[in-house]
C-alpha cells in the first residue's frame, strides 16, 4: 500500500470530510506505517465508515470488502460516493439462468442438462458479473460468499488480495459459526434421504453417534449425487426438484467433510430439535462449533495481508480479539484499536427510562400486559410519528398484538418470517405507523422521518436453552453473553438517528437493560453512555 498521507486522503471519495474521518485516515496511516497489520476501527453510527474503508482500498494494490447482508450490499452500490470504486458478486441464487429465467443459476438449465452447451463466461449473469469482480481492484462480497468461496481453489477464485476491509465486523464469529454448522432436516436434505435416518436422527445420545449418523448420510449423499450426476451425462434433464437436492446434497457434504476432518481439533456442541414439514413434525440435528476461533485463520484472515476491521459495537476489544482469532494470527502489537466519538448532537438522540420489571423468561408472564401498558402510553406520545418496537421475539410480537388496546392496532404492522421484507416496506413508506420488529437491530438505515422514535420492549439476551449458549456459560463465560446482548442493543439503537439533523428518542421498557449496562459499564462506548438517563450513569459509577 502506498502509505503517503496526502495520497490516502486523495482518495477519499467525497469532497468533504465528516468530522473525524480525515483524522482518522491519519491515524491508521501512521498506525499502518508503524508495522500494524490490523486496524479495529470502532466507529459510531453516522462516522461514515464506508468512504474511509474505500480510501484505503484504493490505495492498496488490490482488496476485498466484505459484508454481512445483501441489503447492506446493495445500499453500497447505491452509494454515490462509493458504488463507483467497487464492483459486487452474490451468490449464484441472486441471479436467474439465462436459458431458463424460471430458475436461478444455482439450479439452471446447464446445472439440469449435459445436453446444455452453455458459454458461461459469455451469457451467464452470475459468470459475468463474478468475471468483473475478479477483475476489479475492490470486489465487494457477504461473509457467506467470502468463506463459500474461498473454500475452492480454481482459476476463477479470487485468492489473497493486499487489503480485507469488514464491514459491521462485530458479528463475523456467529456468521462463521452458522456457515460451518450443518443439520439433518427434511430442509436441508432430500426427504426421501432424511426419511431413511429420521429414527437415528431423534435417538442421537452422544457425539459418537453424531459422528456416525453425519459419516452415513454423508456417504449416502455422495451416492445419491453421483446418481444424479450420472443422469445429466446420459442425456436425461433433472428437474428444477432434481437439481435443487444435488445443491443440498453437495452443500450437505461440504459442511460434513468440515465437520470429520476437524472433529479431533476443535469442540462441537449438537442437540436435537423439531422441525415442521408439509404439516408434520419431525426430529432434526443441529451440530455446531462451540467457538469460530478455530476456523479464523483459514475461513478469513489468510486471505490478506492487511485488514481493517470496522463496526460501531466492537465493545470489549480482548474479548473481540480472542473470539474471532486474531491473537492466533497477529502479534499484540499488530492489533490496533481507533475509537472515534460521535459526532451526533446527545439531545437528538436521548435513551429514554420507561422502565418497570424485567422480561426474563422468569418474570416475563407478570410484567408482559404492564409492558404493553407502557407501549401505549409511550404510543401516544408518537402520535403520528413513526415508531419501531424492537420486540426480540415472535412470541412478545403475537403477544403485543392480542393484548394491546384495541385502539392501536391499525397502527400495527407486524410480520412473520415469511412477510419481514413485505412488511418493513409498508412500514418505511407509511407515516405514524408502529412496526413490531424481529431481529430488525442490524443493516437497516431508518434516518429522518422513516423512524423517529423506537422502543427496546426487550432486551435481546441470546437463548440459554441453545446447547452453544448453554455449553459457554457452564464455563462461565457470562462476559461474553452479556456483551453479546449489550451489542444487538446498541445495533438497535443505532438504526433511527443517521445523520447529524437526526432525531429520535429510544424509549427503553425492560428493566433487566439496567443489568445489563451496569454489568457491561466498562464497554459502554462514550457516544452511549452520554445519552443514558443521569440516574443510570450513577448506577456505572
């Protein structure tokens, strides 16, 4: 990288700088200058983290900038600012066969048929664009993408590059996590094949019989896929059905093949739950690492030689460090962290105290019909503004839903997994309207009149029933969920206030947010803290 600083600050994409992101860029030149290899910019919400990431993609000899949703994706390439120095790639279902638009390319025609002679390189959407992607000097990508991708070594694989920016790094341990683990469902396998290892599936008692269960229906797959495979090569064309189970089949193989060949090297926590299918339930296997560490090093930071690692909930930094692996890659003193302030006026974004019990699992059933009661009254304070309540759960938004007062429900808009998408656009585009959130904390951009005001109905604790939750606090590691919890909040927090003429109040109703802060005081980012109610700041003291 060329590491001049006026250089660097040429490159930044904008005209004008916010306050701070030219100080910043300085910062981590001399920082870089110095022998860092690893930059942890931990900047709040409205920094403008993007354009300073870009400045130093340009200035690297070539980089990746990865991210962990399509939306925040696509939001970058809208960018005025940004879209122009980077070119993205998706994964193969974002784009529709060209000699069959009725599929995606993940299952098209030349996936279906050996009869298919099809020019990829030429006429396939996804080829194409991987092909620009390839050639540019930033190729802009989700997490899942970057790991599915750089498991395959081909002439068409983008390898190593210079410079690996994060973006909203704070959760890359859970999608490394989640990319790694595999379970046995009639989703996730063909039925016909789940149906023949359902009885061992719900009769599983230790991991010995996770290891034997997971090696046959792996063995089982790869037969079946050969089958398949065979089809196409005899001139028969599978159907869409066909095609869409040799894609499980070979996803399947590859989360198995991770799993056996690193059994002996790492923990793996598994449990069984049930899953509903065509109107039937039936028993499905979960297997999961018990930490992301393990897989860091190969899945990510072998990818570059530089990073830069940015998100505004980057909290408690050696917590941060050991969990996704990075003090098994770099030295100490390769590490650094930049805190950046806020630059958003404290009185346009006020942690407002509505508090009165706590929505734990223990005490949610006496303070559920009083936490609704609050809801209302803060709803008529909103009257006519738009409202997110960030609910945790489609339990507490069924329950808001039949309890509250009659009056507001037209008000409501709800959403079931199925309808979220549907849902948060009739929401953005309506006005005085209350969205009852889900898991709606991360890659959302509410600024201006889209959400003034938003409520914490309750706090997103991670699920101690979950077997990975569990195993980890049996260990007492209760800094980490607590920490877990303390950065979904502050994600949720950040949604509505975007720019500096921003304003929104965060209405807070479950009581056991006062735990948390006080229990997190030493990771609560400044831009935090000062907006927390005077009372509770006493509390940290």
């Amino acid at each position: 990288m060329n590491l001049d600083k006026d250089h660097v600050v040429s490159l930044f994409p904008s005209k004008y700088f916010r306050k701070y992101q030219k100080e910043a860029i300085e910062r981590i030149v001399d920082e870089f200058k110095t022998g860092v290899k690893c930059i942890l910019l931990d900047a709040p919400t409205g920094f403008g983290k993007s354009p300073v990431n870009i400045a130093f993609c340009r200035t690297a000899d070539d980089a990746f900038y990865i991210t962990p949703q399509l939306t925040l994706i696509d939001q970058l390439i809208r960018d005025k600012m940004i879209g122009q120095w980077i070119t993205e790639i998706k994964g193969r279902q974002n784009y529709l066969c060209k000699l069959d638009p009725a599929s995606t390319v993940d299952i098209g025609l030349c996936k279906r048929s050996n009869k298919i002679n099809c020019q990829k390189i030429d006429t396939c959407p996804y080829w194409i664009q991987k092909l620009k992607a390839l050639k540019a000097h930033t190729a802009l990508m989700s997490f899942a993408y970057f790991f599915l991708e750089g498991r395959q070594e081909t002439e068409y694989s983008f390898g190593r590059r210079e410079l690996l920016v994060l973006d909203e790094a704070h959760s890359i341990d859970k999608h490394v996590v989640s990319h790694i683990s595999l379970t046995i469902s009639p989703w996730t396998i063909p039925f016909e094949m789940y149906k023949r290892f359902s009885n061992l599936v719900g009769n599983v008692q230790d991991m010995q019989d996770v290891i034997s269960i997971i090696t046959a229906v792996k063995e089982t797959a790869e037969q079946q896929n050969e089958v398949e495979v065979q089809m196409t090569l005899t001139g028969e064309e599978l159907t869409i059905t066909q095609a869409t189970n040799v894609k499980r089949l070979e996803d399947f193989i590859g989360s198995a093949d991770m799993f056996l060949n690193s059994i002996n090297d790492t923990e793996w926590v598994w449990h069984i739950s049930w899953t509903s299918y065509h109107g039937n339930n039936y028993p499905k296997l979960i297997v999961q690492p018990l930490y992301a560490r393990t897989f860091m090093q190969d899945m990510v930071w072998s990818r570059a030689s530089y990073y830069i690692v940015s998100s505004a909930t980057l909290l408690n930094i050696p917590i941060f460090v050991h969990e996704v692996g990075l003090d098994k890659t770099l030295k100490k003193d390769e590490i650094i962290h930049i805190n950046v302030p806020s630059m958003f006026p404290p009185e346009n974004r006020p942690i407002i105290d509505n508090t009165n019990g706590r929505m734990t699992h223990k005490e949610r059933d006496k303070n559920l019909v009083p936490a609704i009661r609050i809801l209302e009254k803060i709803l008529d304070q909103e009257e006519g503004k738009n409202v997110a309540v960030h609910v945790h759960s489609y339990e507490n938004s069924i329950a808001i839903e039949n309890l509250i007062d009659p009056k507001y429900k037209d008000r409501l808009v709800t959403h079931t997994p199925a309808t979220r998408q549907e849902a948060l656009e009739i929401w953005k585009n309506s006005h005085g309207r209350v969205f009852i959130a889900v898991s709606f904390e991360e890659g959302q951009d509410w600024l201006g009149e889209i959400c003034e005001a938003q409520v914490l109905f309750k706090v997103p604790f991670l699920d101690i029933s979950d077997k990975r939750v569990k195993e980890r606090l049996n260990r007492h590691e209760w800094k980490w969920y607590y920490n877990e919890a303390l950065k979904i909040t502050i994600q949720a927090y950040g949604r509505a206030v975007r720019t500096p003429e921003d304003k929104a109040r965060f209405y807070v109703i479950d009581a056991s947010f006062i735990d948390l802060i006080t229990r997190c005081k030493g990771d609560i980012p400044r831009w935090i803290r000062e907006v927390l109610p005077e009372h509770w700041r006493k509390l940290m003291e």
